[in-house]
C-alpha cells in the first residue's frame, strides 16, 4: 500500500460518510433528519467509555465472544500448503457473526429512546439476530421478509416468531432480500419518530456503513491479536465472503494499514458470469446508487438493478458496501468470485476434515482459501473468516444432492 492509500484509509468515511467517490446518502429528505441524528448519536456513543463497556460486556456475557482462532490442522494437510486458520464467528449466539451488529444497534436504539425496531432479511439470519436482541431488550420488533425467502427458510420464520418478533413477508418485485429492504425504508418513513431501522449490512446511507464496519470489527480485532499470540505474528493473508460485504469489513479493517497481509474478498459467482447468474458485484458490476449509497451495483444497460442468484441466501444481493468498492478501486483487497458447485464441495471437505459445518455463504470464502493455500508455501499462515455455521442449509444442500428428506 502507498503513502498515499494509507493516509487516504485514515480519513474515510469522512463527515458527509464518503469513501472515496463511493458512499454518501441519496434517500427522501424525510430520512436525512433521522440518518443525521443517528450519526451524531454514533458518534457521541463510540467516543463514550460506558457505551463501550456496555457492548463489550453484551458481546462476552450474551454473545459468548471472543469466538476463537482455531488451526484447521487436517484440511492443512489436506491442501499440503499454507497452515489454515479459522475465525470461528459459527460459535457465536445465533451462529453467525450478524448478531455483533444487532447488538451494538439495539444499543443505540435505546440510548436514542426509540421503542420499537424494524429489519430486514433475507435468508433469515438477520431478522433471528435481530428479533434475539430485541428479545434480550425487551423492544418490539418487525422484520420485513421476501415471501420467497419465507417459504425457502421457514425454520428462521419460526425462530423470529419464537422470539417475539413479527414477520412481514413482501410481496413485491422478486419478493427477496432487496425488495424487503425497499419495504423497511418505506415503514421507516413513516415511523421514524419512535422507531430505529436495523441494517444487517454494510450498505445503506451514511451512517450504515461505517457503524456496521466498527460494530463487526471485533471480528479482526480479535483475529488480529489471536494471530500475535498464538502464531507469535500476523497472517500472510486472510479472507471472507462478501454479501454487502459486512463479516469481511469487519475481519478487514483492522488489517487494512498491515502492509504484509493479503487481503481477500469472495463473492458469490453462481452458476457462472451471465448476467442473473451471480452476484459478483465487484467482478461485473457498475457503479451507482442502491438503497440510498453510491457504490458497485450489479445493473444492466438501462440502469435497472439486474436479478442475482446463488446458492447461498446471504450473498445473493445484487449491492456491495460502499468500502468494498473504495478498497477495490485502490486496490488495497482483491475480489474474486466462487461458483455454486465450488462451495458446496467445500463446505463437504471442511465438514469431513474438521467436524465443523460452515455456511454455504462462508463455504465460499473456504473454497478459495483451499486453493490458495495449496499454492502457498509451508510457513505461511491463512485465515479464514468462518462467517456461521451450516445448519440452516443442510436441507437445501440435502436437495441439491439429490438425498432431501
Ligand atoms: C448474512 C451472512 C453473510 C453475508 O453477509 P455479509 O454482510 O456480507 O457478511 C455471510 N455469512 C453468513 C453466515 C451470513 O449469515
């Protein structure tokens, strides 16, 4: 990284939540005056030790963090290069890393004396981090939901309505994750006044991207000092999947100014580069505004955000944080893309040499991971971030196997 970049890194997101070119806000004047109290709220809380303490005491009493580091020795041997590290964000409360994020934003709700909490979600991961913290707080909580994701993962739907939480399916557009979205800014509009949005993404308007981004940065924080203690150095490269790109940001950041460490993102390739067959944002898309931030959409020759697909719900999202887009353009972390079938055979490697069942969306990030360290040499350390756990896709993955039950 140049002089330049890492100056440049220092100072982004600046006031008005610009990364570079990329960022910023374009929504209806209604929302400006609530997304500029949010930030300042934000920012009054970070900079506030009992606001810290409280969340770090939430992150290691409810969450059961820090998640640890662990060796994956037999997928190391396995592979024959590079000694591979997992993150393991699966053991976290929930089985995922996006409860980080909820926790931190139910927070703030209560610190800005809203009472009531509206989501989305997609594959349901969100809402049931969403719908647990509300719960732990006692706070109403809505998640707006595609009907198509309803149907497809109904054990969340179940889980969110255990919790408490009312579910919305929506019924619009491709009635998925970016229509849900569309219907929760719609609900905010209205209800701004005593109610707090929940983004489970690094994606939306300022202050979204840079609050998600410092909430899931305990990820590589801890990652980063686990390295120092246990390896007795940092890594030579680490990796995450990119959906809006909030597990990877979060293992990122803290990275960013390491000069030595690689970083890579894995985005979802689908069943291959035509357009509708992926969500490989940063690999084929162009740039422009989705969901009030400018930044890499997948989009086709009139501008009309394009149809996504992939294997894994998580990635399927046709966006990209607007940090992913600035540390693509300067070149700081490189974006590849994994197909369908290439994180399906490695989530079933890790699972029968580890006895740890990743994600379908983190499967993508260990599907490159594999490969690379192959290429690397013996001394060298890989980490993956291991985004969650698996169970909420072995049905599908049953029925793309042809063994559904
Ligand atoms: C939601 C999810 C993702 C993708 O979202 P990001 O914001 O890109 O992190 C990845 N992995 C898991 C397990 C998820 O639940």
């Amino acid at each position: 990284m140049t002089a330049a970049t890492q100056r440049a890194s220092a100072q982004v997101p600046d006031a008005l939540g610009r990364f570079g070119e990329f960022g910023r806000r374009f929504v209806p004047e209604t929302l400006m005056h609530a997304l500029e109290e949010l930030t300042d709220e934000y920012n009054r809380a970070k900079a506030d030790p009992s606001f810290q303490a409280e969340f770090h005491r939430l992150l290691k009493e409810f969450v059961g963090r820090p998640s640890p580091l662990y060796y994956a020795e037999r997928l190391t041997k396995l592979c024959g290069g590079a000694r591979i590290f997992f993150k393991r964000e699966d053991l976290n409360h929930t089985g995922a890393h996006k409860i980080n994020n909820t926790m931190g934003q139910v927070l703030l709700t209560q610190r800005m004396g809203k009472k009531r909490v509206i989501a989305e979600t997609g594959a349901g991961q969100h809402g049931v981090a969403s719908a647990v913290a509300c719960a732990h707080f006692g706070l109403p909580c809505v998640v707006y939901m595609g009907e198509e994701d309803v149907r497809r993962q109904n054990l969340n739907v179940f889980i969110m309505k255990t919790m408490g939480a009312e579910v919305r399916p929506v019924t619009s557009g491709s009635r998925t994750l970016r229509d849900a979205i569309n219907e929760a800014m719609r609900d905010w509009m209205a209800s701004v006044e005593d109610t707090h949005y929940i983004l489970g993404s690094v994606v939306g308007p300022h202050p979204f991207p840079v609050m998600v981004r410092d909430f899931q940065s305990v990820i590589g924080s801890e990652a980063r000092q686990q390295c120092l203690d246990q390896i007795g150095r940092l890594p030579d490269e680490i990796v995450a999947c990119v959906g809006g790109g909030s597990n990877s940001a979060g293992m990122f950041y803290p990275f960013i100014e390491d000069e030595s460490v690689a970083i890579t993102g894995v985005e979802a390739g689908g069943r291959g580069p035509k357009p509708g067959d992926h969500a490989s944002t940063l690999s084929f898309g162009k740039k422009g505004v989705l969901h009030g931030c400018y930044s890499y959409v997948l989009q086709d020759e009139d501008g009309q955000t394009s149809d996504v697909h992939s294997i894994s719900a998580g990635l399927d999202y046709p966006g990209v944080g607007p940090e992913h887009s600035y540390w693509h353009d300067t070149g700081r972390v490189k974006y590849v893309n994994v197909q369908d079938k290439e994180a399906l055979e490695a989530m079933q490697k890790v699972a029968r040499s580890e006895g740890v069942l990743p994600a379908l969306e983190t499967s993508h990030a260990m599907s490159y991971a594999i490969r690379r360290a192959a290429e690397m040499d013996k001394d060298d350390v890989i980490v993956v971030c291991l985004s969650g756990r698996g169970d909420k896709d072995v049905a599908e993955v049953a029925r793309l196997l042809g063994q559904g039950f």
